[in-house]
C-alpha cells in the first residue's frame, strides 16, 4: 500500500487528447468489432488506411515509393517528382517480366512474382537493381529490357549490394566475400577461409538480433569512394548451438544456430579491410583489446574513405570506445570511450562533418542528446541538452550549419522533428501538430518527408521545407474502415509511483462507459529497457483488438514502468543486474492507482504481453497477487536461457551475478502462482527458444499449479501466418472473456 503523502499513484491527465470519450468517424453505430474484422484474412477491415508504405529518397528532387496493394501482394515501384507530385513507374513490370521469361528455366508465374517483389537491392540513383533468379544474380537496368546474368557458381550468393558507384556487386557466398564487376561480369573472390564456423561479411543470429538490427545479416561495408570493403569475420568456433525440433512435417527436421547463452563463449570478431580488386586483407589492429572479450558493433566508413571507423564494447557491454583505423595498415586509434554506472547503449554511427569533426549521440548525462567532437575526438560542446531524448540524427545542411533530429522535447509519448544550429543555439521544433512525426530529409536537406499518426489517426504523409512549412500533402486518405464504427478515444494519464517518477499511461474505456458500473481491466505490457508503448500514435490491428476488448466492457490500460519509458537512462539503469523486481513495482502501483478508481473491479484485472512482456506477466503472477489473470506470450522464463548480448547487458553474467539470475526467474518461483495462466509460443521461435515455456510448465506442473498453454507448431518468435495470428487472438479474447468478464 503507498502513502499518500508520498503522493503514490496520483494522476493527471496528460497529453494533448482530451478525457472525454467519442466515437471516431462517422453515424457512431453499435456494431461490434470481432476478431475477423481484424485478423481474418479473407475478411479483415483496413484500419491503416492507405498511405504509402515505403518512402525513401533517390535524390534531391525524386523519391521512391514502393506502392503495396491492400491485397494481391503486388508493389508499385514509382519515381515521385516530390514538390510537384508528377509520377511515373520507376521500371516498367511488364518489361522485367518478359526479361526474366527469357532465362531458360524461369516461368511466367516466377517472372511475374520477381517484377512485383516490395523491395530489390538498387543503385543508389536508382536505375538498376539486383534480382536473384533461381540461385544466381541478375543486373536488371531499369531503362533496358535486359537481364544480365552476374553469376553462375553453385551456391546462394548472400546480401548482394551495389558498390556506391554501382559498377561492382558485393555478396556472400559459402561464407566467403566476393565482387562481380557489373560491366564484365568478371568475379572476384575475396576471402578465402569461409566455412560454417568462419563467417566473412556475415553475421550470425547473435550479431543480426543484438547488434546491427533483426534480419540484417550484412556484415560488410562499401568505402564511399568504390575501392574497398570493410567487413566482419565472425569465428563461431566455440559457440554453443541450439537445436529446435520442426514437427509439422511428416518427417520433422533439426534446425541448428551458434547460439550462445549467459555467460558461454560469444563469436570471436575480427575487422578486416580488402580491395575491391582483390588482394589480402588487413586486419585492423584490436591488440590493445587483448584479454578482453569484446564486440564489435558499429562499422562505418569516414566520407573521406580514408579510415574506417569501428565501436568496440566489452562483453558485459559497461563502456564503448569510438575508433578510426587506417584502411592500408590497420593501425587504430580510440577517439573517446564512454562508459557508464550499468551499460553503454549503442547509439549508432558518428556524422562526419567536412571538418573531420563529428556528432554523435551519448546517453553520458543520462539524457539522450547530440554531442560535437573535434576530430581528435576531444570534445567540442553537447549541441542538445533537456531532459528529453533525441530519438535521431537526419543530417546537417552544410551551407546553414543547421541540423535536424528527432527528439521528445514536447513530449514523451510522441516525437516531433526540430533544427539545431550547430553551437547549440536556436533550437525550433518544425512539426506542428500533436502525435508523432518521422521525418526522412532529402540530401540537401532542404526538404523532408513527414510520415505523422496520433493516437487516433492512421499514418498520413506530408512533405515539407526545411524550415517545417508544409509544401505538398503526399497522402492522407483516411481508414474509411474506420467510419461507422463506434470506437473510444484514448485518454493518456501520468501517474507516480511511491518514490515520485512519473509514469505515462494510457487508458481506453468501454464507448458507452458508466462511471457508476465497476468493469475489469486488461493491462497490455512489454516492460523492456527504453521500450515505451505508450505512444501518441496509430496503433493499428493491435490497437483495434484493445478497441474490441473495450467493446466488450473492459477497460484497457497501458502503462511504461520507469525501465521501459525512454525518459533517460537513469529511468533504465534501475533495473540493472535485477531484471523484473523494478518492472513489477511500477506496474504494482499503477495497479493501486486503478483500485482507486470507483469504476474499476479490483477483483478482475489481468496482464498481457509478449517476449520481453511474456517476461514481465510470467514474473507478475509468480511474485504478486494483483492480478486474476495473465497471458504471458513468449516469455522469458529464466534469464540463462536467453542470448548473452542482450541478457548480460542488463544482468551481468551468472557468475558475477548469480543472485540476480535467481531472483528474476518466474522458472524458481513457479510454486508461487497466483491468478490464472495462459502461455503461448511457437514451437520453433530461435530467439525466445520453447523451452522457456516448456521449462516453466514443467516446474508449475511439479508444483500442482493449473494453467493453460497453447503451442503454434512451425512459428518463430512473431506469427506470420495470418490463420495462425488470428486463431492467437481468438484463443487469447475467449480467455480474457472467461477470465474477465464472467461472473
């Protein structure tokens, strides 16, 4: 129970929407939303509208939009003139498809599915792409009907790339490095020790989900001026696998991964640089890491081509050093370190300035913000400062001296685009309305495309000049899935917890909610270290399935404990080496802050989240008696379990911290259950691995606790089978209607 007098649990409302409730769109009906209206393939509404689903640049006056149809699976590629609007294809489809019926063995059915793919790998003018035809690389020049065949060697060719002047092609293959020469077609190996546990320019799970983001697995880098490549060699040697079981097929297969666990050997990583022509590589000179387990997680190049600039951080992830080699010797040196009282988070790659000095961004006073550096490294000035956290970096307009980033100045739960001058004066937010904007600025940077939603408006598009006025609407059409259907605004609440910081939550009420009635809440959570899911921003399905809940006479709640609000690292680093403790607290009082409202049943709350949510859910019901139900999704049973970058980051390792692996283990505090349990995973996820649940149930089964589980067979961590995510919700409403609703 919180004292009052430490004001736990109070709230103010917050945000720029308004408490009461309404009915979005139009004739405010009755009709209830299902489960089909959302998941079903067949039958599901379009609740994202119809704004456009890829964007990027091509050069100062031309962006790409890769138009996805609602249904059929095809992508429009066009080349948008941005200021006037014009358009036209960027390559004819038709052409390419009669290009690929032309290589012997392609069928019409495979040509037309690779002319209307949602993304190739592309020059960076964007006349030509890359397309893989039946295992081999094709050079496919958009003004041409011509596909040219690159190669012809037995084996995948991996991650192909354009080098920057589109006259070469990188790629992987057997785990070596090669380049083919575009014109002469001529191949080049460049790395000649590849083989399963030796990966040149590729990186394992680990790295693509830790370090460089999910589903990257490039592990090379092009010198801006075409002459060479850096790349990681990632040595898997004494690396633990894991095997998952497939059992859909009649006869099941063994999927194996290097997939190191707390505390087990990580991949051993080596930066090395080669010529384009070929030649021996250099290895960039880690020496002055020796004895030291490190990891290398940033790789880049300067604009000069002159160094490659590489971030190094030890293994329990407490300091990172920002370092320049040279390319020719690999002799390297630091140009700052950053380290902190938990971990470093890495913060992406430095922008180079024409100077030699560079910004980067640094949580160093807790803060996320954008510091400038000489090119010694020694400090200039922090361009940035508040408490509020700069999200990104979209570049500096060299003739102004201004740059542009994304930041949380005005408000937590949302993102706004603003200019800087580079001494840190003049800051002004371009954006204008509440909610949050994502902003992609052209080369020059003088114009940028804002993709903008709030909490109640799907994505829209807008481009804009530098200086944040509006020159062109690009989309806006709304979701006239949207119209007729009587749904409830989100109210976004800020409540303390009993030491005083203040939480962002967001509450969503039944459309014909009685303050007099006392109705059950569903509380959606992830809980993770800087992952907020409050957010004044479109939700979409997900956010619709909470609009079904709320339909139905439940009250959905989301709150952001203090580790997962973005609110500075001081936020983050209380759960440091004691993972769930911190998260349960906060979330505990906003459950007193619910009680104390006379329309909710204190009775009937319950808990939900995946992955690292799964987590927070599983810990919940084996450490508190709050709450009546939960389903926890992929959780993480026991910290052991789970990858070493991401676990030791935030617990250390299990020798240098095994009370704290101990204590985070819902797995050790099984017998202690309470409220009822629904767990769900697939059978073959290779990030958070079954075994967690399986783990989990063994020990609440030797305990004589009930509980509920539902395995999908031949699924991962997320459900991309559209039947398989609808019969997931199905599964989970009827349980959350059981649970909650009756009486």
């Amino acid at each position: 129970m919180v004292s009052s007098s430490r004001r736990s649990g109070r709230a103010r409302l917050g945000g720029v929407l308004v408490a009461a409730l309404i009915a979005l769109g139009a004739g405010g009906h009755d009709r209830r939303l299902t489960v089909d209206d959302i998941y079903d393939p067949e039958t599901k509404l379009d609740f994202d509208g119809e704004a456009p689903s890829s964007l990027a640049w091509i050069d100062d006056a031309h962006y790409h939009w890769a138009k996805a149809e609602r249904k059929g699976g095809r992508t429009e590629h066009l080349k948008v003139e941005a200021v006037t609007g014009r358009f036209r294809p960027l390559f004819d489809p038709a052409r390419m498809k009669q290009a690929l019926e032309r290589i012997e063995g392609v069928g019409a059915s495979e040509a037309e599915r690779l002319s209307a793919l949602p993304a190739y790998p592309m020059t960076s003018s964007g006349t030509a792409a890359i397309l893989d035809v039946k295992g081999d690389l094709y050079h496919y020049t958009f003004g041409g009907g011509e596909a040219v065949r690159l190669t012809s060697a037995a084996g995948a060719e991996e991650e192909p790339t354009y080098s920057p002047d589109g006259r070469r092609v990188a790629f992987v293959r057997g785990n070596d490095l090669h380049v083919v020469e575009v014109r002469t077609r001529k191949e080049r190996r460049l790395t000649r020790d590849g083989s399963a546990d030796i990966l040149n320019g590729k990186l394992d799970w680990l790295y693509q989900e830790e370090v460089y983001g999910r589903g990257r697995y490039r592990g090379y880098w092009w010198s801006p001026d075409s002459s060479r490549l850096a790349f990681l060699q990632l040595d898997e040697k004494e690396v633990p696998r894991y095997s998952l079981l497939d059992d859909a097929p009649y006869r099941p297969s063994t999927q194996t991964w290097p997939y190191p666990k707390p505390g087990e050997s990580n991949p051993k990583a080596r930066l090395g640089v080669v010529q384009a022509t070929g030649g021996s590589t250099t290895w960039v000179d880690l020496d002055g890491y020796t004895g030291t387990d490190i990891l290398v997680v940033d790789v880049g190049w300067t604009p000069d081509s002159r160094q490659v600039a590489y971030q190094v951080q030890d293994r329990e992830q407490t300091w990172l050093d920002l370092n320049v080699a040279d390319p020719s010797r690999g002799r390297s040196r630091t140009l700052l370190r950053e380290t902190s009282r938990a971990w470093v988070e890495r913060l992406g790659s430095p922008y180079w300035l024409k100077d030699g000095s560079f910004l980067i961004l640094s949580d160093r006073t807790a803060w996320r913000h954008v510091h400038h550096h000489r090119p010694d490294g020694s400090p200039v000035r922090a361009v940035t400062a508040g408490k509020w956290q700069v999200q990104s970096l979209h570049g500096v307009d060299p003739a102004s001296g201004t740059l542009y980033f994304s930041a949380t100045e005005r408000s937590h739960v949302g993102s706004d685009v603003y200019a800087v001058s580079l001494d840190g004066t003049g800051l002004r937010r371009l954006s204008r309305a509440p909610g949050t904007h994502t902003a992609a600025f052209n080369p020059s940077r003088r114009l940028y495309l804002d993709t903008w939603s709030d909490a109640t408006t799907p994505k829209q598009v807008r481009l804009h000049r530098a200086d944040g006025s509006e020159a062109r609407v690009v989309d806006a059409r709304p979701a006239r899935a949207l119209k007729g259907l009587r749904l409830s605004r989100p109210e976004f609440v800020q409540v303390e917890t009993r030491d005083g910081f203040v939480m962002e939550a967001v509450l969503l009420k039944p459309p014909d909610f009685d303050p007099a009635r006392r109705y059950p809440v569903f509380q959606h959570t992830y809980g993770g270290p800087h992952a907020p899911q409050v957010k004044d921003a479109w939700g979409g399905k997900t956010h619709m399935f909470h609009q079904m809940l709320a339909q139905r006479g439940i009250v959905v709640w989301i709150l952001d404990n203090r580790t997962s609000s973005g609110k500075g690292m001081d936020s983050a680093w209380t759960g440091h080496r004691r993972l769930g403790e911190v998260e349960l607290r906060d979330i505990e009082d906003g459950v007193e802050w619910l009680k104390r409202q006379p329309w909710v049943d204190a009775k009937r709350i319950g808990i939900e989240g995946w992955s690292y949510g799964g987590f927070v859910v599983a810990y919940a019901l084996t450490h508190s008696k709050s709450f009546a139900m939960g389903i926890a999704g992929a959780p993480v049973t026991d910290w052991r379990d789970y990858d070493t970058i991401y676990t030791e980051r935030h617990m250390g390792t299990p020798r240098n911290n095994p009370e704290g692996y101990r204590r985070s283990s819902p797995r050790a505090a099984a017998a202690k259950l309470h409220g009822r349990l629904l767990l769900m995973h697939g059978t073959i996820d290779d990030n958070v691995h079954p075994q967690n649940t399986l783990q989990f149930a063994h020990e609440l089964q030797k305990a004589g606790k009930p509980f509920r589980m539902m395995m999908y067979p031949h699924t991962r961590h997320g459900l991309s089978d559209p039947a398989l995510e609808r019969h997931l919700r199905s599964t989970m409403a009827a349980f959350i209607e059981e649970t909650l609703l009756a009486r």
